[in-house]
C-alpha cells in the first residue's frame, strides 16, 4: 500500500491507494469518529461492493446506506435532497460520517452532503473508477449540475481519507477506464514532462491493468493534484491548470447533455483543442501536438469535438464556465509540453481558428 | 453609526448599525470586489427598499435581482435553487456578490447560495428584521429547512460585512418586533445579566422602538453574539449556548408547521422550558424564573408551548435535532441568571415534568 498527504494544515487528509484495501478496516476506523455512518453509493457499485462494506463496518458502527441511480445525469440538487431524506430518515446527527463508494458522480455528490448536512460532517473518498481516483476523490471539490452549467452549484470540502483500491478497477468498463486516462495524461501536459513520457512508453500495459503499472499512474497522478491543491486549496491561482481542456470539456459535456459523452471524453477533446491553441500562440512544436494526440489515441479517447457543434455554441456554453472571471474567458493552455499557464491574453482569431479546423476535421472523419 | 467586528482571523468582518445605512454606499464599496451583485430578497422587502437599493449600487455596478416568497415556508431546497437559476440565467461569475436584503429566511437561503454558487462567493447580509439584526446575519450560518427538520442543510459561511440599517424596524409588523426581542433577551439570559436588567427597565421603549435605545440593544446582542462566535465559529462547543430554548423552541416550529409560530416565539417558550429545567435542578430561584417569564411577556411573547402538543412530539422532535449528540440530548440550561451550560447531565423525569407541566398549563390557559 502506498501512502500520501494532501497538505492543508488543519485540514490535511491521507491518501491510500492499494490492491484490496477498501476492506482494511483499519483505514476507516483511523476516519470515522462517530458511531454512524451512512455509505452514499449507485446502483451498479452496490451489488459489487456494499454488502461486504456494510459487513465490515457494522461491527462497530450503526450503518446505513443510500443507493443512488447511476449516472452523471442523476447529478442533480434533487438527487442531493434524497441524500439528505436519508440521513434525516435514519436520524443521523451530526457526528455521522458520510462514506462516499462510487465514481465520481457519487464522490462529489456525497462530498456535498457531507459538506452540507448539518452545516457540515465527515466523509471518507472511497473511489471505485479510474477518474475519481486521480482526480475527483482529492482536492475537496463536491458538488452537483445545473441544467444552465456543470458543478455550478456545490463546496470545497475536504474528505477526512481517500481509500483507493486499485481492484477495483477490474469492474470499470473499458471506456470509463479510457475517461480516466485522459485526467492521468493531463497531469503529464501541465506539470511533469518526464511522467508524459513514462506514460507514452507504458499506455498499453495501463490500459491491461498491470497493477504494479496502474497503482504508479494513480500515484503519481494524486502527487501531482495535492501538490497543486496544497498550494492553492480555493482555486484563486495555480489549481486552474487542473483545468486544462475543461473549459472547452464543459461546453461539450453541456452541449451534448450529461452523461452523453463522458466527462474524461470531453477533457481529451477540450485538452487537444488547448494543446493545438498553445501551438497556434508558438508555445508547442507539431511535434508535441502530435505526441498528444497520439497518447490520448493511445488510451482510446477521442481527439475531435462532437461533429454537430459550432463556434457559436462552443462561445455560448464557455461565457458560463466558472473559469470566466468579469466577462474574460480565461483558458489553461500549455507554455511547453509539462507547463500549463492559466490566460486570457490569446488572439480571439487563434480561439476561432482553433475550434472551426477542429470542426472541420470532425465533419471530414464523421463523413468519410 | 456604530461598528464592531467579528473576529475570525482571514474571514473577520465589520457589522455596522445606523440608522437608514442601507443607503451608504461606502459600506457596500468596502465589501464588493468584482463587478457584479445580486441583490436577493422577498415580495414584501422588496417594494420598500428595493428599488433605492439597485439605483444606488446600479452606479459601479452591474446589479440583478431575485425576489422569493416571503415566509419561513419557502425556506426550501426549492427556493434555493431558484437563486441559483436566477444567478445563473444572469450569468454571473464566481466573482460576483451577493447581498442578502431582508430578514433570516431570507439571510440564510442567500447565504447559503453564496456559500455554494460555483463553490462560494462573496456575499453582504443587509438584515431588515430584528431577529436577523441580533442573531442570524451574524455569525456565518446559512441553510435551509427539509420538511423532516429545521436547518438541516446549510453551511458555515462569513459574510463580507452586516449593515444594520435600524430605520427598516419601522415597516416590521409588532408580532415579529417581538420574535427578534427573544434572542435579544436571549443574550441577557445566557452571558450579559446587566443587559438583563437593563431590559426589565428598557422593554417598554425598546417596543416603542426608541432609536437610541433599540440601537444600544442590537449592538449589545452583536457583541454578545459576536464574541462567542468568535470563540467557537464551527460549534463545537461555547457556541451551543446561543441555542437556549432553540432545541425545545424547534420541536415547536415542527410541530407546528414552519411559519405558524415564528422562530422567536417558539424560541421563547422553549427558554422558559429551559429555565423552568433549569430551576428543577437548583441552578435557579422562584424569582429568577418569574424575572424571565416576565420579561418575555413585556415582550408580547409566549410563556407556554401549543396547547396540542405532546410530550411524546416533542421528544420525537428533539431527537432529530442537531444538538443530539450519539443519541444523547444535549441542552442549553442555566447554570445561573446570565451564565448558560451546554449538558446532557439532567435528570429525564425533571425533562419529563417540565414538559408536562407546561402542557397542563397550557392548557388550563387555552380553556380558561
């Protein structure tokens, strides 16, 4: 088992990532302060996973269990409001723990109930998809969809432990694997070139799930997001380079409706189409365009934006983005292959040139 | 006008109280740092300050509004939404300020939204009751009700300042004069028994609503609440001591509907509750007792609980309150006249008793 800490003084958790390890009992005891708890989790993670949860922990704790539906689509305040029925009907207090096992639809959802629920109680990240192991499940984001914009309506909370068990990825379809892939590369883009290369040499045996392989990614991933989440815990700074390819990712995911394309999907196409910007503005060589658009192949992951979108709607979806300060669209582009920078200052015809080739390039393979 | 801060290291804030500030620009500067506000309030606040409001801030700024229902009932997930669509639909981004005009629901459900829209933004408390003046615009909860209990789901969030504006008491309908006077008395009762005193001598022009005099009592609640605040923000101790009456006082409001008795009335009788436990277990004298039960009547306020309530009701209610701790009921009593504990140390049938003996008399009151 290998261990981290995301460093926020009072508020400095441990991240464990591990073969089995969501049944160590010991790791949640270390979390749960209180005598109940309430696992949050979807209706596909509970036929494989809650029973023997429920097992373990009910030996020294009251638990209960909230099973959602599954799916970004369910993300919702409504969806959150059943939550809270939950716990409210199992008269939970606010001692409780909240114990968030799923993806990270039920991660950021049980993130905000915790962060919300009595004015706030403890939760525990127990993330069973390769996206919310390296990205979702550290950092403290949580939160729920608005049908006017994604995670518009949510907290920064953080969790009290993240337990992350490698097997149980061996459940995750292959494309949500792929989704994942696409947050593990982005770490290589914006902060470690040398990770970017590991990654180009490894992909195929990550997408086999070699353990020793995929237990590396995830923790190399989790060093890079605490690093940045230490140093800039509210996003007031550097923790927008997390963000490369989410901006133009959110007008997809928006455009297309939730659930639709995959959040990773859209980040892999949002990332290429910041990547090929930075190009534009002199930042990258073709040569690094190409190596993106390679490595994201690589992990099975489209390159191109939906055929059916235009400028038009990519401008419409991005002027809501959280990322938009005073009406600036700022974007996260990359200042060389392993160092994003978080600007407004590009040529809005490098913007449009950028996203209409993409289109175009998406019409011509979509036709062919 | 006078000023004091509430101290919380990076998230201290001023509260002013003057008469007719809402006005004063230069408050409202000192706490907006982007370029957009929305202002929230309700059908009733809204025509009589609205207006002067928006042209005021209109100036430097581009101002929106959101105008809720008013009352206790639309304190809901619902109505909390609703400020979210209407941020959203206006476009606001995560540097935009909320100002909350108008009493407690209103303060809390706007808080609320600040402390959640796109993961917390900045926002004002402008409280146009006396309850919100002395108790709910300060101190950073925020929240709504879910119809299995009171406040269930909220946060801690720190306004960028309270504006007291004392003119707005004039348009406050006398019942609701009232509801605000029980956490003033409140205050007496549980840290400041000079203030208590002073309260015997004052009521009378305090319900007049003497300017001078109204001002010295709301500053007095500030400092008092305040003060211990600042001592424990989270409430993980001192702080439940500003819940005297509020557990028995939210069996009541449940019981009875949100709205049909305010949260000041239920909070008087529950601390007359309080004090009658209080003198059960030798912490008070008969006179102690008759001063308080007095004084709240001064206030035209309830002494004794709904006449069709139960013990049973209100044991159920209480259980479900946020003070129950592990399954323990923790209450606010008085260890002596201006000096509250927080303790689970009671005998249950002195619990029982005071309760019953309430229901009785009220009883014999509503039959006589």
């Amino acid at each position: 088992m290998r261990t981290l800490t995301v460093d926020l003084g009072d508020r400095s958790y441990p991240i464990y990532i591990g073969n089995g390890i969501r049944q160590n009992k010991e790791l949640f005891d270390d979390a749960i302060h209180g005598k109940q708890v309430m696992i949050v989790t979807n209706d596909t993670i509970a036929p494989l996973y809650l029973d023997a949860m429920v097992a373990m922990l009910s030996v020294d704790y009251k638990v209960d269990t909230c099973i959602l539906p599954d799916g970004e689509v369910y993300k919702t305040l409504e969806t959150y409001g059943s939550i809270m029925t939950a716990l409210l009907e199992a008269k939970h207090n606010r001692t409780t723990t909240i114990i968030a096992l799923g993806g990270g639809v039920v991660g950021d959802m049980a993130g905000y109930a915790a962060a919300t629920y009595q004015r706030g109680v403890p939760f525990i990240q127990v993330p069973t998809t390769l996206l919310s192991q390296v990205d979702s499940s550290v950092g403290g984001k949580t939160g729920v969809n608005h049908p006017l914009g994604k995670n518009m309506i949510g907290a920064f909370y953080q969790p009290q432990a993240v337990i992350i068990d490698t097997e149980t990825l061996s459940s995750l379809p292959s494309r949500e694997l792929s989704a994942g892939m696409a947050e593990v590369i982005k770490y290589g883009l914006i902060c470690d070139a040398p990770f970017f290369d590991w990654l180009e040499q490894e992909m195929p045996d990550l997408m086999s799930l070699d353990n020793d392989k995929i237990s590396d990614a995830i923790y190399r991933s989790c060093v890079a997001k605490a690093n940045v989440v230490a140093q800039d815990e509210r996003e007031g700074g550097i923790r927008a380079i997390l963000n490369l390819g989410h901006t133009f990712g959110h007008a997809i995911e928006t455009e297309m409706g939730y659930g639709n394309w995959l959040h990773g999907e859209a980040v892999a196409a949002g990332s290429v189409l910041a990547v090929d910007l930075s190009w534009r503005m002199g930042n990258l060589t073709d040569q690094d365009v190409e190596r993106s658009i390679n490595l994201f192949e690589a992990a099975n992951l489209p390159v191109l934006p939906p055929v059916n979108m235009t400028l038009d709607s990519f401008i419409e979806r991005m002027a809501l983005d959280k990322k938009v300060l005073d009406g600036n669209l700022r974007l996260v582009l990359l200042d060389s292959l392993g160092d994003a920078i978080v600007t407004s200052d590009f040529p809005m015809e490098s913007f449009n040139d950028c996203i209409l080739d993409a289109l175009e390039a998406s019409k011509s393979v979509s036709s062919s």
